[in-house]
C-alpha cells in the first residue's frame, strides 16, 4: 500500500518546465489516492494570501484555456499573479470556471454553484483549489472510495464544517460533480468526486 | 510580481512608440540583437519575470476576410519578461523558438523605456527598422516587375 | 477484435534502423540538410505547416527531412509536435486587407486597381521538364522594377460590395470563436469551425470536392474574384501589456471566389462568396478552400444538400488527413483473431449448406 504521506521535493529541478512536470505528477498522485497527503515545496515570490502549494497547483493545471475564478477576499495582487503566471483569464461569474480558488477555506462560498459538467462531458468540469490551515491523516473524518484501499482519516483545520456535507452531496451525483484539492502552504490532499465521506 | 500597472500610466504615444519598437524586435534575428546589444554599452542587471519559454499562439482570420473570426492554426512563439534594480521591466514576444531571441527583445523593451540607455537604443531600433524596411522594399520591386501590363490589340479595319 | 502479441521488438528495432539508412540514401551523396529543405522545397514545407496547422518552418522541413519526402507523415509529425506545447495566446484576426502582398491576380476584373501581380508562380509555365535543372549550378535572377506596389490595395469584393451586389460582411468580435482542437464538431456547424476544419484539410480531398462541384455535383459556378499570397502581421494582446504588439510576420495565401448569385422576393439578387485562407502559398488549396466554404453554405442560403460537397458531416468528418490515414493505416495492425472469427464461421457455413446439398441430392436418387 502506498505511504500516506509523500514527499515529492526531493526530485525539485530548477526548470520550470521539469517542476511543473513534478507538481503535476503529484497531484495526478493525490487524485488517484484520496486522502494521500503530498508535499510541493515552499516556491518562494508569491503574493499575500496565496499559498506556495495552490500556486504551484495553478501553474501546473491552469492555462489560457481554464478560466480561473478567485473568491473575492482575494487581492488584486493574486490575480496579477496568476493572469501574468499562468496565462489564464480571471473571471467573475463561479458557474464557468474550469478552476476555482478558494483563500480561505473558513469562507466557503456556494460550492453548488461550481460547474459539476454534463452527462456527455463530466469531464468538463470545475477543480476547485481550496486553502486550509492544516492536513492531519489517521483520525478525523473517514474517506472511502475508489483509489482508497479500505478506509484513511483525514483531519483539516481552517476548513468550514458544513464541507463535508457539500462532498457528500457532491458524491450523490456521481459521473457529474467538482473535485477538490485542498492546500495548506505547502502541502496538498486531493478528494475527487468520487470519494465517499463518513462524518 | 511586478507588474507594469505599478509604472505610471504610459501616454499612449508612448504605446505607440513601444508598440513600433517591439515589432521591429520581433522581425530582427537574435543575431541582429545580440551584435545590437554589444553596442548599447554597459548594461544594468536583469533578472528574469518570467524565464524565456516555448509555447504556441492560435492565429485567427476572418471569413471573407472582414467578417466573424476563425481559428486557421497556430505558430509557435517564444516570450520573455525581464526586470532591474530599479524595477523597469521589459516584455518579449517573437514569433518561432529562439528563447534567447526572446529574452534579448525583452532586455531592449525594458532598455528602451529607461531614460539612460534609451537614446542609444532607439538608434539600433531605427538602423534595424531601416534594414527591416529596404528588404521590403526590395521585395516590392521584385513584384512590381511581374505586373501585367494589358494592351488592347485593335483587329480589324475601322 | 485486438490482441496482445509479442515477439516484434527486435523487428521493429531494425525495421527503423533500416528505415533511417534508406532516408540517408547511398553515403557517398551529401546529406540534406534542413536548410536546404526550407530554401529549396519551400511549397512542400508550407504544405505541412497549412495541414500540420503549425506555422514554423524549421519545424515543417525537420519533419519533412525525417519523414524522407512523405508529406502526409510530415504533417503527422507536426501535429504530434504541436500537442507537447502550451497554447500562450490567441492572436488578433490577422488582416489580409493590409497583407504584403506577393502575388495577386483576379479573374474578375481585367483592370483592377493595383493591377494583376503574377508574383512567383508555375502558371504559363509550358510543363516541360528542364533539364538544366538536373545540372548542378542554377541559378535564376529576379527583374526588380522602380515603381513598387506599396500600401493596401483595393479588394475585389470591395468594389462588388460598394455597389451592393455582395454581401459586406458584418463582424461579431463578441461572440466565442470555435476551436476544433477543443472541441469536438458538433452538427449542425458553424461556419468558423467549417473554415478552421477546411484550413488544415487535406489539399487533395479538397480539390477532388472542388473539382466535383465545377463538374457538376453541386455546382455554384465561381469566379476567382481574388488570389492573393502575402505576409500578414500577426499580433497579439498580452494581458499584462494591455496593447497590441506584432510578434512577426507570416506568409499566406488567400483566395475569394465569387460564386451563383441569390435573391428573392424580399431581396435584390446578389452574389455569394466562399473563402480560403492557409498558412505558405498554397494557391490550389485555398482555391478549392473557396469551393468547398461555398458549397457548405448550402443550407444557409437555403438551397439543396444534395452534392457531397455540401454535405458538411461528410466533408468536415473526412477531409484532416492525419485521421483518415490513421484509420485507413490501422487495417495494417494484427487483426489474427478478428480474422480467425471470420474464417471459423465462413468455414462452418459453407460446410452446413455443403452438407445439405448433398442430402438433398441423395433424397433425389432415392426417389429416382
């Protein structure tokens, strides 16, 4: 079985082509392994508010053709950022982005909202990057589900408690729905629609 | 990051001025560039913004060529950003995959809006807009010779 | 039917190696080197760029050099290419109205202002084989002239609009612009799909469709109003500038074909128009472009879809090269098992009416 906590820095290279190659092997890891907890890295040079980790996540999935959405705590900065780094237009309107970025996970906002993609294109739809204080694995909620072998804990500090009930429901609707990745500054845990929570 | 709304909002002919000079960067060779550099003197320290990378842009046209747009394929592109000390900051963008072509037009972006290099500058951007301007020319005149001249045979005896 | 089999590699292995000796040719003839592929078989450098749907000419005369002259194979090496890049931009719509113009000529208006410019062409050429060619040392100067043709020149379907009798088109820069590279074609299609389609189709199925159109398979009568090939800026508008910058220029060619006119109760009869626009000069194919962006306006202006030409699903479905090859090629891959099913049961039938024939033919004796 695969270790619940993975560290990906040791590979680091200094091309950002070959970094962003890492970064997208680890979230293609932490997808496929729900509840597996990775480390990116600290990337130094980010704008205030953003972790390092949901920016490396952003300049591994995001581009000109994945509009971005950003929740509206946010600085002007970030999205500067972002546009200028990634590429990707920063829109308003929550029900068309292909990524959605969420600052504070204390501060959901309506995550229904969220593109869950049709029944021809499931795959059309939003990832949301959502940022928390901290990622604990072996107690707190129980994840099951494909990628998962029997079950795996999971514990997230600064993350609204009513989350769990929107993956639930997210879950109800399977092929359709938005995946997660959630952030601490330097860390990553993925939980794709299909996974199933007990609270 | 810095970006250029940090600068004061350029005049717009200013734009124009950048938007001139940017296109004559772009249609030189990196080999123009760097000769051209060696000529400007000594140089501030540039760190890059965003390094010299390889991508691609989708050219678009229009159908019948004013109406709604298309997408006719794309062409390769390479881009640079550059910034100093003094936090002047210099874009690149050229067609095809010279990184290094990319990254010398964005150091004479960033040159060419500075007050102390920029005069020297300008004056490699006018020898290589000249240089850019004759081979034109010359390839209008090679044209210009295979136009058809049309006469009228009068047949007949009125 | 698909099945695993091993056993190939070390085949495969050699069958390349061979492969690479027979591109190389005998040794004692100089190699070819890519420049001289982009200098000196420029058309079929930009025939893979307008089909490969990559503007990089390096690029198209590497690809032709490895696929040793097998354009098809070229243009598949470019569009593989192209996937392991990162789209930056989108650029302006290039504007052919301001393009340097190379060449043009109109079949429509003998004295068009600006005049016929033949440029670099094959046409009036007798089709002899020059054998002075065949010679190593050839050369041939160009006639450059004073007078030099500067500045846009006028358009045909500008004169033929100011006088209403074409449609001006009116752009809509709001609205989203289709990519088939995104998204899969969907039918009924909008026209900027069909002309992204037809820009990297195969130049040989769409001069077949053309030339079934003249002949008479849906035909729509056209008349080269204009054929241009050029260079063309192309610009870009990076969010972090907020202004327009040219990033160079490319050549094209384009070609404006004046086609059967419409009209009804309501409306004055008009002409109608199809259009071609590729990367390089690739007169034939934007000609034939022309047709066939013609031909599938057939069920905008309301006429019969009878011809292939203007059926769209069978146009826009057949005409990329790199699909049909691929599917038309696979057929080469082990299909033993498929096959095997077919040979059992082809076996089996025959023998079940063998053996009815024959007890049949014994009923008959008995009963004679």
């Amino acid at each position: 079985m695969l270790e619940h906590r993975v560290d990906t820095t040791e590979q680091r290279a200094t091309d950002p082509a070959l970094d962003n190659q890492r970064i997208f092997r680890a979230i293609l890891l932490t997808m496929s392994r729900p509840g597996t907890v990775t480390t990116l890295g600290n990337l130094p040079g980010h704008p205030g508010g953003l972790h390092p980790a949901s920016a490396a996540v952003c300049m591994a999935l995001v581009d000109m053709d994945s509009p971005l959405w950003i929740s509206p705590d946010a600085s002007e900065d970030v999205a500067t950022h972002l546009k200028f780094y990634c590429g990707c237009p920063v829109i308003r309107k929550q029900e068309e982005c292909s990524f959605g970025l969420v600052l504070n996970g204390l501060d959901l906002p309506d995550l229904e909202r969220f593109n869950p993609g049709e029944a021809e294109y499931p795959d059309r739809s939003a990832t949301l990057i959502i940022q928390v204080a901290s990622i604990e694995v072996g107690h707190g909620v129980r994840l099951g589900g494909p990628g998962i072998n029997g079950q795996t804990l999971l514990n997230i500090t600064g993350l609204q408690a009513d989350f769990w009930e929107s993956m639930q429901q997210n879950r109800q609707r399977f092929p359709l729905g938005y995946d997660v990745i959630l952030t601490t500054e330097t860390e990553i845990v993925s939980l794709p629609r299909s996974v199933q929570v007990e609270i | 990051m810095q970006s250029d709304r940090n600068m004061p909002l350029p005049e717009s002919r200013e734009i124009e001025r950048r938007k001139q000079w940017m296109g004559v960067l772009a249609r030189a060779t990196a080999t123009q560039l760097e000769a051209a550099l060696a000529e400007c003197g000594p140089l501030p320290e540039f760190e890059y913004l965003r390094r010299p990378e390889i991508g691609m842009v989708m050219v678009r046209g229009r159908a019948d060529a004013k109406g709604d747009q298309f997408n006719l394929g794309e062409m390769t592109v390479s881009r640079c950003s550059v910034k100093n000390a003094d936090g002047l900051v210099g874009h690149g963008y050229v067609a095809g995959r010279n990184k290094r072509h990319a990254e010398l037009a964005a150091v004479f972006d960033a040159l060419l809006q500075s007050f102390e290099h920029g005069s020297v500058c300008r004056e490699v951007i006018a020898t290589l807009a000249g240089e850019q301007h004759v081979a034109r020319k010359k390839r209008n005149a090679k044209t210009a010779a295979t136009k058809v001249n049309f006469f009228t045979m009068v047949r007949g005896e009125d | 039917m698909y099945v695993a089999v091993k056993g190939g590699e070390k085949a495969i292995e050699n069958a390349h190696k061979l492969m690479g000796e027979e591109r190389r040719g005998d040794p004692s003839v100089p190699e070819l080197g890519v420049d001289q592929i982009l200098q000196q078989m420029r058309l079929a450098v930009d025939r893979v760029m307008c089909e490969g749907a990559l503007y990089d000419p390096p690029l198209a005369a590497l690809a032709i050099k490895q696929a040793a002259g097998d354009l098809v194979e070229a243009i598949f090496l470019l569009r593989a290419y192209r996937t392991t890049l990162p789209r930056l931009y989108a650029s302006r719509p290039v504007d052919t109205t301001t393009m340097h113009v190379r060449r043009r000529v109109s079949a429509t208006f003998k004295d068009i202002p600006g005049g016929q410019l033949l440029g670099p062409t094959f046409d009036y050429t007798h089709r002899l084989l020059d054998f002075s060619l065949a010679a190593e040392s050839q050369s041939s100067i160009a006639v450059a002239t004073e007078s030099e043709p500067e500045g846009p020149m006028s358009r045909v379907m500008d004169l033929l609009g100011d006088e209403g009798l074409i449609e001006i088109p009116t752009p809509n820069d709001q609205q989203h612009v289709s990519d088939i590279t995104h998204d899969p074609i969907s039918f009924p299609v909008k026209r900027d799909a069909r002309l992204q389609s037809l820009a990297r189709g195969d130049e040989g199925f769409l001069l077949a469709l053309g030339y079934s159109s003249q002949r008479g398979f849906g035909n729509n009568h056209p008349f080269a109003g204009e054929i241009r090939m050029g260079e063309v800026a192309v610009s870009i508008v990076p969010d972090e500038l907020g202004f327009e910058v040219e990033i160079g220029d490319i050549t094209v060619s384009e070609c404006e074909m004046v086609t059967s006119f419409k009209g009804n109760k309501e409306e004055l009869p008009r002409f109608t128009s199809g259009y071609g626009l590729s990367f390089g000069y690739n007169e034939r194919k934007v000609m034939a472009m022309s047709i066939v962006d013609r031909s599938l306006q057939a069920r905008e202006l309301g006429e019969d879809v009878s011809a292939p030409c203007q059926d769209e699903e069978f146009v826009l479905y057949h005409s990329d090269n790199v699909e049909a090859q691929g599917f038309v090629q696979h057929l080469k891959l082990p299909h033993y098992v498929d096959f095997q099913a077919d040979l059992v049961m082809l076996r089996s039938m025959r023998e079940e009416i063998m053996k009815q024939d024959t007890h049949r033919e014994k009923s008959g004796e008995e009963v004679a």
